[in-house]
C-alpha cells in the first residue's frame, strides 16, 4: 500500500478542523524533494514577484525590521548559502503552477484530507515551502487563507494565538485582508500567555483556526518547512465579510456591527467588495514591496544595503 503524506488524521482532528489547532505527523521529510539540489534549482526557476526573500531582526518585534532582499542574478545554491549564514527566508509559493512534482504532492494531501474530513471542500489551494536561516523569526501576523504548516527539515517553535480580541481587533484583520497592509497586525508580549506553544521537529505538522495570529522562531538549524493555503465557501465568505467591513470602516467611516457570513447584511457586503475591487481602489491602496538589500554570499550576515530602495 502507498504511504500516506498526513497521519493520525483521526475522527476528532477531522470534526475540529479550521476551527481548533491539529497537530498532526507527515511523510515529506523522507521525500528527496527537498535536497539542496531540488530546493537550488526550484529558486532559480521561479520568478522574485512569487518568491520574496525577507529578513527581520534577530530578537524583538520591531516589525519595521522586516523587509525584502533582491536576489537577481544569484545561483540558486548561493542563495542557500546566505540562507544558511544570515537572518533570512525565502518563500517559494505556488509551487503547483510551476512543478508537476508538487502540483501532485498537493492534489495529494488535499484528497487525503477530503477523504478524512466531512464536508470539507477546498475550491483553491496552493503549496509554498518556506527555506529560514537558523535562529530566523517570522513576527506576529495572520494570514488570509486556511493554513497548514509541514515541517520538512530544522526545528521551529510556533506560537498560535486565539483568532479574537484583543489577539486579533477585526479592524487589523480587515486591514491584512484589504491588503492595505502585510500580514502584519499589534501584537503584545502579555498575549504569550494565551498562545499555544508546539515545537515542529521533521514530520511534524500543524492546522490551525482560521486566522490564527501566529509568530515563528527557528531553532538555531537551517529550517524547511512546506505551506499549504485554501479556500473553501465559508473561508471565501469570511473574507468578503470582512472586506465589506474594512471599506465601510475605513472609507466610509461607519463602524460594522455584525461579522455575520449570510444574510442581507452579509450579501451587501458582498456587493460592495465587488463594486471596490472592480473601481480599481483595491490596486491604488494595496501594499507595496520595496526592495532593502541585496543578498550578497560574501556579506557576513549574507545581504548588504541597498542605498535606494526599489519598488518592485
Ligand atoms: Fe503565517
């Protein structure tokens, strides 16, 4: 019989899922798709606008830290190495549209996973890996779609937040949906002792609540680890939801009251997160990347400063 990607995916894991942290086991650390070699060439072929490289400060949560190195004109491997040296990492995403290896390894999982859980019907996914320097961190944020974490090689230790106030203000939300600004939402060191602690060794794997505040310190290893994002009905009705809600927050200064996903309410919303992303608002208002340093493998710390930043 194959092996199966995702185990222990028990009847409890399954009647939480989107809704409770699951911490579950794979097998892609024993897959040889995440060699050195494979993860080299995978960075030369995929373009920078889908592959960002950031770094961010060692210790704190100065989220004005983080920002975006270009890498053009670097080999692969020389890549890697200033991944190795530095304070970095590089997220490769949307993997399935430029490799038949990991398009397959995603239809996968995912029928794995639709075998396990009732009702759960993703109508878009997508699979990233995520290559960080020893002691990297990724700050406190959250993200838009369903998330899955696969550690594949390293060892990190995520906290998880609870997806509600004060951890998580739906206008921050609102704000990292409209992406009017990153993934970055307020966080506070007392918020720490809510949070769920896992330390992810290869083989680990963790499913958490929609929207999930979360932040990410790597243990002192180069780390690799595979991102899974979907998006079912319910997941695609939160979001209009709470693009309704940030337009009418922030444009048209009236505070929403209901977070309800059906109903008139909900349906107007809708409506006009239709009409404001076809105005074109979304693109005039949307965050843009600016390129802060360079990655340089002969620097120490494996970038050096870009005098001028570029917009990409
Ligand atoms: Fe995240």
């Amino acid at each position: 019989m194959k092996q199966k990607i995702i185990e222990n995916l028990s009847h409890d894991v399954a009647e939480t899922w989107g809704e409770e942290t699951a911490r579950l086991r794979h097998s892609l650390h024993q897959n040889s798709l995440f060699s050195d070699d494979v993860l080299a060439s995978l960075i030369e072929r995929m373009p920078q606008a889908i592959s960002p490289i950031n770094t961010m400060a060692g210790s704190g949560h100065d989220a004005a830290s983080w920002a975006y190195c270009d890498r053009s004109g670097l080999s692969g491997h020389e890549v890697l190495e200033a991944i190795k040296r530095g304070r970095l990492w590089i997220n490769l995403q949307k993997l399935e549209e430029h490799d038949s290896r990991f398009e397959a390894l995603l239809d996968e999982m995912y029928e794995e996973l639709q075998a396990s859980i009732p009702g759960f019907k993703p109508h878009r996914k997508s699979l990233g890996i995520l290559i960080s320097s020893p002691g990297a961190q990724v700050f406190y944020h959250a993200d838009v779609p369903g998330q899955s974490l696969l550690q594949v090689r390293g060892e990190k230790q995520i906290h998880i937040y609870p997806a509600n106030e004060p951890f998580l203000r739906p206008a921050d939300l609102e704000n990292v949906i409209r992406g009017v600004t990153e993934e970055e939402i307020r966080y506070d060191p007392t918020y720490d002792a809510h949070a769920e602690i896992y330390d992810l060794k290869a083989g680990d794997m963790l499913h958490w609540a929609l929207n999930g505040p979360h932040r990410v310190t790597n243990g002192n290893c180069l780390n690799v680890s595979v991102t899974t994002e979907h998006w079912t009905a319910p997941i695609r009705r939160s979001y209009a939801m709470n693009y309704g809600n940030g337009v009418l927050r922030s444009e048209l200064g009236w505070t929403p009251r209901s977070r309800a996903i059906s109903g008139p309410a909900f349906w107007a919303k809708v409506a006009l997160t239709a009409f404001w992303r076809k105005s074109g608002m979304q693109k005039k208002q949307s965050f843009k990347r600016i390129m802060q340093y360079r990655i340089d493998p002969n620097a120490p710390e494996g970038i050096s400063s870009l005098s001028m930043g570029a917009a990409e």
